[in-house]
C-alpha cells in the first residue's frame, strides 16, 4: 500500500455499490468483520485497499477512468457479538485509514458484502487470493476479520474432474466409506518396509493408502523409485484380494520439479496425486485438473493457519467450495468435524460446499482423518449424511493386537455392517 502522506479519499462514490452496475461482472463475498471505526468507512477502507486508493492524481490520473475497477461496498449487516480472535487496532496516514474513536471498549461485529470486479480477479487463483484477502488482514481498523461466503464461478477452474462419482468409479463403486492408511511413519522408514505395510493393510481390506504429506524425494529418480514400490505392493494387493486398490502419490515439490513428477505419476500408473494448495499456490489445482489424467487430493497442509481460528481468515466451507471449483477431487475435513466440538450449523455449511450443485461441479469427496476408529462410525456418517467420504486410518490398525490384515479387516467389516 501507499504512503503515509496521501490525502484522505475523495470519490467515495467509486467504492459503493452502483445499481446500473451488473451484478455477472463481478464476484461477490461476504465478510465479518469488527472493527474500531465506523463501519461504513471501514467497509469503505477496506475496497479501497484491495483496488484503488488513489483516484486523483492533479495532470495525471482522473478518477472518471476507475468506475470498472474499484470494489464496491454492497451492503452491511449488523452480525452477532464476539470477543474471539480481536485484535488491538491501530491507525496510519494513509487515504484507506478512517478515524479511529478514542477509547472505544466495545466493537461492533459486522456481515460486510463486497463486490470484485472480474477484470480485477482476472479468473486467476493466484489473484484471487491477493484480492479478497492480501493486505486486509494488516489494516489496522480491523479488529477481526474472516471470509464467511465467497462462491466461484466456473470460470476460476474446471471443476473436480473425477469428485465422488469417479473415485467411487476407481473401485468398483463399494459400499460404505472408503479406506485409506497414510503411509506411517511419514519419514525415515525404508522403501521395502513401507510397500509390506501397504500390500498388508490392501490385503486386509482397505481400498487406497497414500503418501505421507511430509515424505521428501530429492530428485526425481528417487521420486520414481518410491513411487514404482509402491505400486508394486498395490498390484500385488489387487492379485491376493480380487479388488480394485488405489495408491495416492505425494506431489507437494517445487514449482521446477511438478511438471516432470506429475508426468512419473502418470506415466506409472499411480491412482491419484496429493498435493497442498496453500503452499504449492491454489493454481496447482486447476493446472492439473484441466488434463483430467488423475484425481486430486488438496491437502490441508498449512490451510488450518487460515481457517482454524474462527476470528481471523477464511471459514472452512468457503476453502471447501474453492478447492472443489479449482478442481480437487477430495478435500480434508477440519480436526474437529464429526465430533461434539465442531457446531452443527458449520458442519451443515462444510457438506453444502461439498455436495450442492454448484456451476456444474462435481461433488467433491470429504476426508476425515484424526485418530479414526470403527466405533466413531455411526457419528460419521451422521455429520456427512451419507457413505460418500474417506477415513485416513493408520494408529486403530497400526496398533491393533491382532495385526495389520486382521486390523484392516475387522475395520471393513464394521463398514460393511
């Protein structure tokens, strides 16, 4: 942002909504904010921030130029009181900054709508994170910030190119929630230890294990070693069962090495890739959605920084409905989700992102993962209301007296029911 020695804003009719404006060329998002200010100028400050805060410059720059630039305010609603996640405010010289009120004590909580050019989000992931978030968080009138409903058009990426439908497809189209070990302990173990706990665990039952979010290949010819290990277990755990079983590779590398990862996993076979969003950049995702070769699992690596706390950063259901209309085929469900601590109505909003028809875009699948055991069954299926998720199971059956197969077996035969 600018200097500390701008004028205020002139123009504020640039910033507020115009009804002879249409509403297609624009993204709307909804916003709770508190703020030490009155809030019609934070509103105001805050479309200011991420589109234009100089609209005058005398010989230079005529306001007249940014009528289809600048965000508008749409319209403010008073919101519920809370005191969770406020911070101290703080003001600077700047046009974006509006008074704040000496010694105000109590801070009033808002539901913000505000309207995003499409000219100024260009359909790019990338932009839309540094537009409907970037620097607002900063601004020193907020004292809480999240990002409540922001659903994407079609136009931002290609949708799940499998979701539900196709990774259910992948297997045979089973009964019950699927089955999945993450390949544990994530880092240190050898090649040929880790394929006997996957052939053992398929073997058992389970329909897919996965990579380890943390599991590190220094080039690409160790990438392809593993990678080729691990389908071997996998085929041999399709011979010895009669089933379909699927193994997911850990895609989360540099920006320089995807292309030629991605281009091993296809060329091996593997059944679908993971890769982590909020670091690799959301843009991985309709990057290789649009190729329609493998399915996409977006790992919550590092996202839970933006989510977790319910006064600060974007609520669950709207990264679910982002990461389904970039192109994920699976999402992670937060810590929480399917127990006593995570509330109803935001585990209602989660499978709504999830499963509601959305511009054409397949469902995406939830996983749930977190110390998973058979007997948490009935509550799972109950917070998603329906089969159509996965369980990341690795302790219940790592630890399980009886051992690995048996493990996997007894827990397939709780889903089966």
């Amino acid at each position: 942002m600018s200097s500390g020695n701008l004028p205020r804003s002139t123009h504020p009719e640039l910033f507020i909504w115009d009804p002879d404006l249409d509403p297609a060329d624009y993204l709307l998002v909804r916003y709770r904010i508190s703020t030490a200010t009155d809030v019609e100028a934070a509103a105001r400050g805050m479309a200011m921030e991420q589109s234009v805060a100089t609209v005058v410059i005398p010989g230079f720059v005529d306001p007249g130029i940014f009528r289809d630039w600048t965000i508008r305010v749409r319209s403010l609603q008073k919101a519920e009181p809370s005191q969770e996640g406020e911070l101290q405010p703080y003001s600077l010289a700047t046009e974006v900054y509006p008074s704040l009120e000496p010694g105000l004590e109590s801070r009033e909580h808002w539901d913000i709508e505000l309207a995003f050019p499409m000219r100024l989000l260009a359909c790019r992931p990338s932009q839309l994170m540094n537009v409907l978030v970037g620097e607002l968080p900063r601004l020193g009138f907020l004292t809480s910030f999240r990002v409540v409903d922001s659903i994407l058009p079609s136009a931002f990426g290609p949708g799940p190119a499998f979701g539900v439908e196709g990774i259910r497809a992948r297997l045979g189209n089973p009964p019950g929630p699927l089955l999945c070990r993450s390949m544990r302990p994530g880092v240190g173990l050898d090649t040929d230890t880790m394929a006997r706990l996957n052939r053992e665990v398929l073997v058992g039952g389970f329909q897919l294990v996965k990579d380890d979010e943390l599991a590190c290949f220094t080039d690409d010819a160790s990438f392809r070693k593993h990678v080729q290990a691990m389908i071997r277990a996998r085929d041999e755990a399709r011979e010895r069962s009669g089933e379909p079983k699927l193994y997911i590779a850990n895609l989360i590398c540099e920006p320089e090495e995807l292309e030629s990862r991605w281009r091993i996993a296809c060329e091996l076979g593997v059944d679908g890739v993971l890769v982590a969003p909020f670091i690799q950049s959301l843009g991985v995702l309709p990057r290789l959605a649009r190729e329609a070769c493998l399915p996409l699992l977006a790992h919550n690596t590092f996202s839970d920084l933006h989510t977790r706390h319910t006064g600060w950063g974007l609520s669950d259901s709207v990264v679910c409905g982002w990461l389904r209309q970039l192109g994920a085929d699976w999402f992670v469900t937060p810590g929480p989700f399917a127990t006593p601590h995570f509330p109803s109505q935001l585990t209602r909003e989660l499978m709504e992102a999830a499963f509601n028809p959305r511009d054409g875009a397949r469902p995406i699948m939830p996983i749930l993962q977190g110390g998973k055991k058979p007997e948490g069954l009935a509550g799972y299926r109950a917070a998603v209301g329906s089969d159509n998720f996965m369980l990341i199971v690795a302790s219940w059956v790592d630890s399980h007296a009886e051992g690995l197969v048996s493990a996997a077996r007894k827990f397939r035969d709780e889903v089966a029911g």
